[in-house]
C-alpha cells in the first residue's frame, strides 16, 4: 500500500510545483510588458443620481420659485448700485443679514455691523437655523417684546413694518392738527405688514386714537394659530381648504366674517375684503380732498414710487417736477399725516381681511372720522359701522 500511495503524493507534489513555476513565469512576462489585468467597475459606482432619494427636494424646489427666493426681484436687488445692503435693511433682506441681527452666525445680537453683501435671499438659514430656538421674543417697532417659538421669529422679524404710530405721534405731538408744516414728512409703515396687523391694537403698529379700543392679536379657530397653520413655509402659497371647514366661499377673499356692511354698501353677500378696500378708497379720497381744500396744497398719491405722496400745486392731477424729479408732498398736517399713515399700513397688508379685518376696519373708520371733520362731512350719512 505505501509503495502505491507515494507515486501518488509525488504527482501531486510535482504537479503543484510545476503549475506555481508556470504562474510566476506568467506573471513575470506580463509585469515585463506592463500588460494590464482587466477589472470590473460600475460606471457611475453602485447607483445612479437618478436612484438617490433627496427627501427635502419638494421643498427646495417650491422654495426655489418662491418670492423668497426670487433674487432678481427688487426687494432684493435694490442695492446693487451700492454693492452692499445697508445693515437697516439687510435684516429682511439677506439670510446673512437675518442671521447676524439674531446673532445666529455668532456676532453681537439687536445689529447687523455689516457689510452685507448684495445678491442674498431669503435662505434655507433664514427659517432652519438651529439657533431660532433660543429666540424667545421678537421686538415690534412699538417696543412690544412679542413672545415667539420656533420659526415664528423668521416670520415676525420680516413682517412687523419699520415704524409704529408711536413714531407717528411723536413727529406731531404739541403741533395745531391742520397747520401746515414743511418740516414734516410722510412716515412710511413700510411693506408686508401681516405680523404687525395680525397683532392688531396690542402690536401698536397703528395710529391709535385715544379713547378709542381697538381689536387685540386675531385669534382664529384652532389649529389655525401660526403663519405656518394658513401659508406653505416653502411655495408661500395659502392653504384653502382648512377654511372650508367654516366657511363657505370660493376663495379666502371671499369669506364674509360678519352679517353686517361696514362700507354703506349694504351688501354682505361679499367678502369682508371688500368693505376694506371700499373703506380704504373713501379714505385715500377723503385724504386728497382735505389737501386741496384744507391744506390749500393738492397732492397726487403714485404707488410705485417712493415716498407716493406728491405734490400737485395746480390740481391737475400730474405730479410737479423740478430738475427731472418728483416733488414730494410737503403740506403735511398732523391731522393728514396720521391718517395718511394708517392708510398706508392698512393697505401695505393686502391680507389684511384675514388676519385682522376687524383691526383694520377700526382703523379705517376712525381714520375717515379724523380727516372728514374739517370738511363737514357727516360720518352719519356715509353710513359707516367700525
């Protein structure tokens, strides 16, 4: 059995050997040649671009065509000719700005030192920074300390308007109602003002009559409680049909709050927008009719251009020109001054009648009050209701 079993192991043994001898000697040509060993790779790794899941793109991609994120859009491009966005304005106007106000970005909090550079948007770390958790109240330019959780601060920081009516008291305070003074200049609310209506007569962000009460924060029906519970953080688009739950209309601007006109109108099968917008008409009307004739100075009123009260001293209705530029209004009165501000910030909120129709209609009404009394006009026979 052994002398058997031996030739075996020795074939086996040479065989090894031989095949080893063969595969160094292979081995060693191809290393001499630099033959290349070919190889297996996936042309684009184990997936594809495609295949990879991106759980927030929705979101990036609405807040991409969002006004937000519109950065051509001249509430952003406004200080291209400077090069940089001047620290009162880069607050709202700039993520960088937002941040270094806030001190999300590690700075001094209340300022932004600056410079900020232009070409900034509203950011995803404009309302995702993780240091909005620790700003517990937002400031109103009323000097309300506004307690705030979460993104809310993003939202009331940019929304609150520039000035309050205590600005506008200040300016006039100790001076005759109708005199004239040249020195006195329209005090512009600013743009966008949902927070500070919201907030109502508690925000201070209106001229408020004395001895007049004015509606405070307008609490809606819950869950509809935050700027978030109505507007999509991303699209900014409203959300409609949680109204339908309540409210029976075709779209927010036709949802009627009350049974009762407040315009004269008398028709209530419209959306309470629409007593607003009559209310504000009458108002900006009344306004230029106490300019002509009370003021003796005509004044023309132009959107579009800042600061939209101009001067029309032979009534035609053009604005005055002097060395190619507009010629602003300046025959302002206590009384046409402070009106002419609530009517500013009532329409600079064009939603207004949702978040605060009642605050608004108030402000309007005793607005028209105001200005119509030098005129003899009978608040009775317009037919009002606050």
């Amino acid at each position: 059995m052994n002398a058997t079993r031996i030739p075996i192991f020795l074939l086996a043994l040479l065989t090894t050997i031989f095949i080893f001898s063969v595969a160094r000697v292979v081995l060693s040509e191809s290393a001499e040649r630099e033959v290349e060993v070919p190889f297996a790779l996936p042309q684009s790794g184990p997936f594809t671009p495609a295949d990879i899941e991106v759980k927030n793109s929705q979101a990036i991609d609405d807040w991409f065509r969002s006004a937000h994120a519109d950065a051509a859009a001249e509430a952003f491009r406004h200080w291209d000719e400077d090069e940089e966005i001047r620290p009162a304005c880069a607050t709202c106007h700039s993520g960088e700005g937002f941040r270094a106000f806030h001190g999300l970005d590690g700075s001094e909090p209340g300022v932004v030192e600056g410079p900020i550079d232009t070409g900034g948007v509203v950011d995803c770390g404009t309302c995702h920074n993780a240091g909005l958790a620790e700003i517990t109240a937002v400031r109103f330019p009323s000097g309300l300390m506004h307690p705030v959780q979460g993104v809310e601060a993003s939202c009331m920081t940019c929304h609150q308007g520039r000035t309050a009516g205590v600005n506008v008291r200040e300016a006039i305070a100790g001076q005759d109602d109708d005199a004239t003074n040249p020195e006195l200049r329209f005090i512009n609310p600013h743009y966008a003002t949902a927070a500070a209506t919201w907030l109502g007569g508690y925000g201070g962000a209106g001229y408020l009559y004395e001895e007049r009460d004015y509606s405070g924060r307008f609490f809606h029906a819950r869950p509809v409680s935050t700027c978030n519970s109505c507007h999509e953080p991303h699209t900014l688009e409203v959300a409609f049909e949680p109204c339908l739950t309540c409210h029976q209309a075709d779209s927010p601007q036709d949802i009627r709050i009350s049974r009762q006109s407040y315009d004269g109108s008398g028709n209530t099968s419209v959306g309470i927008r629409s007593d607003i917008q009559a209310n504000a008409r009458l108002l900006l009307e009344t306004v230029k009719s106490y300019a002509a004739d009370v003021a003796g100075a005509p004044m023309v009123y132009d959107g579009t251009q800042y600061p939209y009260f101009f001067s029309d001293a032979n009534g035609d209705g053009v604005i005055d020109v002097s060395e190619d530029q507009a010629v602003a209004y300046s025959a302002w009165t206590p009384r046409s001054l402070r009106v002419a501000y609530n009517w500013k910030l009532v329409t600079a909120d064009p939603g207004s009648y949702a978040h605060n129709p009642h605050y608004a209609l108030e402000l309007l009404y005793d607005s028209i009050e105001d200005i119509s009394a030098p005129l003899g006009i009978d608040m009775e026979d317009l037919d009002l209701l606050r």
